[in-house]
C-alpha cells in the first residue's frame, strides 16, 4: 500500500498518526453497501493496528441515524455517535464522527465500528478481525533449529524441521508437523480465530491427564495464500508454554495473548 499526507497529532495520552491509504475499501452491513472508497484514511488510535476512517462523502449518510452518545478521545477531542440502519437491521453507534477534532483529517471523516458491520473488503479481498497494518510484515522461513516444546516439564513436541514465522510487533513462533506432535495429548477447541494476514486458526487444548490446558496450541488448516507455508502446521503461545530451542530455554515474552 502506499501512503500519502502522512501525520500525528499529540494528545495528553499520546499521539495518533494518520495516514491515507490507497486500497479500495468497502463496509457492508445486512447486506447493503454502507461505505465506498478508494481513498480510506489510517487512524492509529491503539498500536497494535490501524482504523478505518471513511470520507463522510463516500458514507451512507442516508443510513446514518443521530444518537445522543458523545465519544470523548484526549487526542480525537469529543465525537458523536450515529446508528446504522439497513432495512429491519440497526446497528446501534455503529458510526462515529469528529466534526470539532483538533485533527484536521478527521473532521470530514466517518469511522465504523468494525464488529458492527458484517464484511469488510479491501479491494474484491475479504478482511478479518481488523484492518491490515501496511507496516506489518510477516515472512515464514523453513529452519533446521531443534525446537522442543514442553509445559510442566512433560514434553509436548521436538522437531529439527519447524517453520520459524516472523511477524511484526510479535514473538518468533514456532510451526512443527503434526508428526512431531504429541496429538494424542492436544484437542480441538470450539475456538476459531481470524488474523488479517493468515486467516482462520482453529485452536487447541493439551490434555494432561485429568487436567486440561485450554488453547495452548493453534492450527491453520487452509491459510490465506501468502502464508500457505504454515498450512496444517502446529504452533504453540510462547507466552504460556516452556520452549527450547537449540537446548537453550527462551524466555516467555509479555504480550496481549499472555
């Protein structure tokens, strides 16, 4: 993607940079086309991932119903909050609009809740879970390391041929072939998950005698194309597992899935 008009605007709890994207990007909601554009803008409100602002020309304004609900940002300043209705569906603030941000992109732009709507398109692709980050990357490289996974002492995989993927902002994770896979000991959780970069992970649980460990494991049974690498492989949360690597133990790292 490329970028355009890129700035930051300071707040007392930070900063929020705005950047203008060039992806077509559609929102749907029961059905009906609610937003249009090929000129989105990227709001950093947290940093973990970007949201998705619309011009207010290129919005449904027609399904856009006022609510009494004032939004308050330190840094976006005070927006309101709209209903959207398609037909006999309403989503309730749905929508929401910094008419007076002291962000100047803002002002003329349209935000919408991204659990709200029911799809999310860039360009004729389907979008999960959250908008793309153009800055994230991820790179999956085939590895001879000795990678022994364990919890509680009791070891749950080996493999000298995992698949070591690389993603931004995230810990290496380790994918290791169901053969080198204690699967007797793992079952599949009623959990699925959605990565905008990988697609849909089936989670799962480790069963240790009576005891059971839930999702410390997941699976991509048919991931989006760019990460195929990874397809029926089996990964572990570093943060909740004891992992070697090449017999050195590496540290659990903190992140937003500890």
């Amino acid at each position: 993607m490329s970028m355009a008009g890129i700035s930051e605007a300071s707040g007392k709890r930070g900063r929020v940079r705005v950047e203008r994207g060039a992806k077509r990007l559609r929102a749907y909601l029961g059905g009906e086309l609610v937003a249009d554009t090929t000129r989105p803008l990227l709001v950093w409100e947290v940093p973990y991932h970007p949201t998705y602002y619309f011009p207010a020309a290129d919005v449904r304004t027609d399904m856009l119903e006022p609510e009494d609900a004032i939004a308050h940002s330190p840094s976006r300043g005070d927006g309101r909050t709209f209903a959207v209705n398609v037909g006999a569906k309403r989503a309730a603030s749905a929508a929401l609009r910094y008419e007076d941000s002291p962000i100047e992109e803002l002002k003329d732009a349209i935000r919408l809740e991204w659990d709200a709507m029911d799809g999310w398109f860039e360009e004729d692709e389907e979008v999960f879970t959250h908008p793309r980050d153009p800055y994230t990357r991820v790179d999956i490289l085939a590895s001879s390391r000795f990678v022994v996974v364990s919890v509680g002492g009791f070891a749950l995989a080996e493999s000298t041929s995992p698949r070591l993927l690389f993603e931004t902002g995230l810990p290496v994770r380790y994918y290791l072939p169901k053969t080198h896979v204690r699967m007797d000991l793992l079952e599949p959780s009623d959990i699925v998950t959605h990565c905008p970069y990988k697609g849909a992970a089936q989670a799962w649980n480790v069963r240790l005698g009576d005891a059971v460990q839930e999702n410390l494991a997941w699976s991509y049974p048919s991931p989006l194309p760019e990460s195929q690498k990874i397809a029926g492989l089996m990964a572990f949360y570093n943060e909740k597992v004891d992992i070697d690597l090449d017999g050195a133990r590496q540290e659990r790292p903190e992140t937003k899935f500890s």
